[in-house]
C-alpha cells in the first residue's frame, strides 16, 4: 500500500496524501460513519467531505472515535456552492466546523465556481469575495490549506488576479475517459493540486471493455485500474465505497500501469458514466 501512505506537497508546504476517501452520496449516519471508521483502520488518512454532502457530522464523529489522532488525518471540507459571500462564507466556515467538531481543518474548498442551481452562471465576484474570506481563516491559522473545486482555467485565472493566496488544490471530476489535459497543465504550471473525485465515474467505468482487459492483464480489479490511472496522471483519487472490503481494494494499487496502457486507457474518450 506504498501510494497510501506517500504525499504530496503542497503549494504552502502542507503534505496531501495521494488518495482520499471520498463521501460524495454517502448519507449521514452509519454509512458515513463506518466507511470512515473502515477507512481509518485500513490506512486512509485522507478523507473528503463538504457541507454540500450533509454528513460532515459522522465524518468528524467517525474521526473522533477512531484511535488515529486528528493532526495524522488530511480532512477536506467544502463552501456549500450557493454561498459568494464573504460574511455567509465565514459563518458557513462556523457551521462546518461544528459539524466535523474539529479545531481546525486541513483543506477547504470553494465547491463550485457558481450555484448548483444555476451552473454556468458569472459569479467572478462572489468566487473572490468568499475566497479573500477563506484567506482570512486561512491566515488566522483555522485553515491549513484553501482551494477550489470544478474550476475551469478561466475562475481560477480570477482567483489568481484578485486573491493574494494560490489556490493549493483544484478538485475536480477526474476518471478515465473524462481526464482534462489542458485544465491539469495550467494548474501544475500554477503549483496547484488536481485532486480527482469520482475516480470510478460513480462505478460505471467498471464495465468497461478496455479497464476489464487491462485489469486482467495486470491481474487486478477494473476499480484498481481506475485508481492507478490517477495516481499515475499526478492527480489525487478519491474512491467512495460502503463496503470495507472494496475500500480495502481501492487501496491496494501498489503496482505500475506500463506507459503504453496508460495511453491505451488514455484514448478511452467520452464519459465512462455513459458507458452502460
Ligand atoms: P459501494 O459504496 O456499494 O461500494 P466513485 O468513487 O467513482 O464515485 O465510485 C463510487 C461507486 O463505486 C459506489 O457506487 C461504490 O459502491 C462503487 N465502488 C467503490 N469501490 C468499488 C470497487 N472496488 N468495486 C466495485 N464497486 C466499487
């Protein structure tokens, strides 16, 4: 399990471990929890959540009650999409903070460049209004580390122009068949992370053709394909299970995907989701 427990850096010097887990659609309660419990126990010490996944509660429960110290676990939390404010940006900081029941947080993202609601939309303003807001938590020592997520190169070049802190991370949906080449260049060149959500495409890439060959070759399950894919792209997967034995197994991809079939993998186009 070596790319568990390697890291990397950061562009203030905080160390990221190279895969997460993901909560996305995990309901609060139980499954939150014990996937998070079942996460910890088996080596995990990235765990992502959001405000806009309401379960930030059995995250920070499940991390409270497991025997890993919390300044051993990278925790993500998320500015639910809707809020552009600077003030609603500090209170819905409060809010999630007392939900995970944490001192401080590791990593905290602006979720989305605009609305859920109203995807598309110019919310330049408000994208810097909550991000200097997050610099102010950052900057007061509550934050180690500020970012963004579903970022296009466009919001980010707004951030960069009106914000004094570089965004360390962009989060964004990243599996094979939907990788994003010119977004992943313009953010190394700018010394921020591409962490990767739905390194499964939510399951669907794992019935397809190409990843069930290739996971036959390497003598290895589709879902570790997938996985090492993005851990050999440079980005930070974040597989999602409710089940300790797959999160045990999307764990276990200490082994190299050879050049040639990555770039095999690599011409998969279109969105895996669509693939069934
Ligand atoms: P489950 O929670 O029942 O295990 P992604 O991380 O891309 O969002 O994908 C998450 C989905 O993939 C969930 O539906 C999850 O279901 C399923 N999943 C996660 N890991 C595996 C695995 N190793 N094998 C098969 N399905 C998996």
């Amino acid at each position: 399990m070596i790319s568990m427990h390697q890291t990397y850096t950061l562009n203030n010097g905080v160390k990221l471990p190279k895969i997460g887990l993901g909560t996305w659609q995990v309901p609060n309660g139980e499954d939150t929890y014990n996937s998070v419990r079942a996460a910890l126990k088996n080596g995990y010490r990235h765990i992502d959540t959001a405000a806009g996944y309401g379960n930030e509660e059995s995250v920070g429960r499940a991390i409270k009650e497991s025997c890993v110290p919390r300044k051993d676990i990278f925790v993500t939390s998320k500015l639910e999409s809707h809020v552009k404010t600077y003030d609603e940006t500090m209170n819905a900081f409060e809010e999630t903070m007392n939900a995970l029941g944490f001192e401080y947080l590791d990593l905290y993202l602006i979720h989305a460049p605009w609305p859920w609601s109203e995807m598309g939309k110019n919310c330049d303003e408000g994208n810097v209004e909550a991000f200097k807001a997050m610099e102010k938590l950052y900057n007061d020592g509550r934050i180690r580390s500020i970012g963004v997520s579903n970022f296009s190169i466009s919001d980010i070049k707004n951030i960069l122009t009106h914000c004094d802190v570089t965004p360390a991370v962009n989060q964004i949906g990243y599996f094979i068949g939907l990788d994003n080449d010119e977004l992943q260049a313009f953010c190394e060149d700018k010394g921020i992370q591409i962490v990767g959500y739905s390194p499964l495409a939510i399951g669907y890439a794992l019935s397809n053709d190409t990843i069930q060959a290739m996971a036959k070759k390497y003598d290895v399950t589709p879902a570790q394909i997938c996985i090492r894919y993005d851990l050999q792209k440079g980005v930070v997967p974040l597989p999602k299970s409710t089940h300790e034995s797959r999160i045990i197994e999307n764990s276990q991809v200490d082994f190299t995907i050879k050049e040639e079939d990555i770039e095999v993998l690599s011409n998969i186009k279109g969105d895996p989701r669509q693939f069934d």
